[in-house]
C-alpha cells in the first residue's frame, strides 16, 4: 500500500520498521517537530523521525494539521491509508478522510477502556489485571473509532516502560496483519459500556502517596517507571523510587521502619530495591543508604 506513517515516541517505532519491512511504501512520515533535549537543551528530532531518516524517508513535522495548506499537501500524497501510532497531534476531519482507507491507528489498550493519552500508566494505576492493543479506524471522536483487530496481554507486575515496549511491538505485528487483508478485519464498534478515559499524566500525581495501601503506591511506582517516575521528598530533596518489593505489616503512614528504608502505607509497607536521587545514577537502596542515612522513625511527608 501507499502510505504515510504518523508517529512521534519509542512506541511508535516498531510500527514503522515493521511497515517497511513488509514492502510498503511509506511515502512521508509525519512527526512532531524536535523538541530541547537533555542538559544542553539541543533541539532534538523524535524517535520516529531519527528512526525514519535512518530509513532515507521523508520526514515532516508540522505544527498543526488544522491549516487548509497541510491537509492539500496530505491529500496530495494520494495515500491508500494513514498509519498513526502516539502521534500527539489531533487530526482534523480532512485528514482523516483524505486516504482511502482512512486512518488507522494503534491504541495500546482495550478499547473503549482507556481512551486517550496514557492508556498504560492508568491501566496500571488501576490494577487492571490485562491490557492489550488494537488497530482502530479513526474517526472524529477520540479513540471512539470501530476496532479491526485485538491483541491482549497480561499486566502482571510489569512497568509502563516493558510494557510499552511489549505493546509497541505487538502493535507492529498487529498492523502488518490488518493491512495484508482488510476484508478479514472489519470493522467492529466498540461496546458503548465500560467506557473511560486515560488522562495526560499530571506531574502531581507522580508523588508517593503513603496514605494508601502499598499495593496501590506499588502500582504508582510501576506506572511511573521509567519518567517521569514516582518520588518522595526527605531533607528537600527528591528521591524517585524506581522499583519496591510490598512488605507485610502496619504502622503510621509514611514512617520509616528500619534501615532498609521499609516505608509504612495505608495498609502494610513497601520496601524501595531500586532508588534515584536527583542528579545521581539509580542504584540499589542498599548502596544509596551507605552513602545517605535515612534513619528509622523518618517521617516522609
């Protein structure tokens, strides 16, 4: 087929290579425009459009697709089907019908739970116990397009980082499949019940909440790893928890137990394996206690 691909993070990759390989001609990738990266502050082009000059193709990264002069040059591209995948931009109507297949877009969750930006992090804020991907025609609505093809997988004790990354791929997989055969994947509505929204990540949010369970601040800890990654303020400075084993037992919320920084909650404690202090390397928490005590009887605020 004749495509544009429109992507803009890590996930969106898989998609991509996966498109190529597959013989397709991806005659423009749409990307959002670089963005300052790192210490330096560099301009820095996404991960889609480093990986789609690494493939020689041509790459745009409009501002808006809202303007009657990017929805011309997208209908010029005379495209069989869109394939979108964490693009970030919102497609006006004139985008989406301008190919003749439409848009297709990869959504990593099961759909309509979860529509929207984070569908990951809040699947496993809530403690979904399964999540999955799916190839949906796009439509006016957000994410409320009819589904063409499923992939589900288990959640389990899993990080936003592995399974975005699991997601991505399936994804790819998912795509390739559903463009090999239209006909085979038609298009299904989604179930007008158990719709619910996947929320932009609020950088509020990412601070530990020790008042509830440890089950669920162990959840924070996951759905934060690895950014913007969930934290707690002792001395004031931020300390970011990467990992935490759950440990039974009970005490005043947010009370340092001992000298392997068990923390009480809500209900039972979590004991941090993998931690972060600003400007440092992450490391296991036995190796940062030996360099900054956190003494036993430390209330965390």
């Amino acid at each position: 087929m004749r495509l544009a691909f429109m992507g803009t993070p890590e996930f969106a990759v898989p998609a991509l290579d996966a498109l190529v390989a597959a013989g397709h001609d991806v005659v423009a990738v749409y990307s959002q425009p670089p963005r300052p990266a790192n210490r330096g502050k560099k301009l820095t082009p996404s991960a889609v459009h480093q990986r789609a000059e690494e493939l020689g193709l041509h790459v745009r990264t409009p501002l808006s697709l809202r303007q009657d002069d990017a929805a011309a040059e997208f209908a010029a591209l005379n495209l069989d089907a869109a394939i979108v995948a964490a693009y970030g931009l919102i497609l006006p109507k004139s985008i989406v019908d301008a190919p003749r297949h439409g848009c297709l877009n990869i959504h990593g969750s099961l759909l309509p739970r979860w529509r929207g930006a984070a569908p990951v992090q809040r699947a496993i804020l809530a403690g979904d116990a399964t999540t999955g991907v799916m190839v949906m025609q796009m439509e006016a609505g957000l994410d409320t397009g009819p589904v063409r093809a499923t992939t589900e997988i288990e959640i389990g004790h899993k990080t936003t980082g592995i399974l975005t990354s699991e997601l991505a791929e399936l994804g790819a997989e998912l795509m390739v499949s559903v463009l090999s055969d239209l006909d085979a994947h038609p298009c299904v509505p989604q179930p007008e019940d158990g719709v619910t929204y996947a929320a932009k990540i609020d950088k509020a949010e990412t601070k530990l909440d020790f008042s509830m369970s440890a089950e669920a601040v162990e959840r924070q800890i996951r759905a934060y790893n690895p950014a913007p990654g969930a934290w707690f303020e002792f001395e004031g400075e931020r300390y970011r928890v990467l990992a935490a084993d759950i440990v039974a037992g009970g005490s005043i919320a947010g009370t340092i137990w001992d000298d392997q920084l068990t923390i009480a909650c809500g209900v039972d404690a979590i004991r941090p394996t993998i931690i972060q202090r600003a400007g440092k390397p992450a490391m296991p928490t036995a190796d940062l206690l030996r360099g900054k005590a956190i003494p036993a009887g430390t209330i965390l605020q």
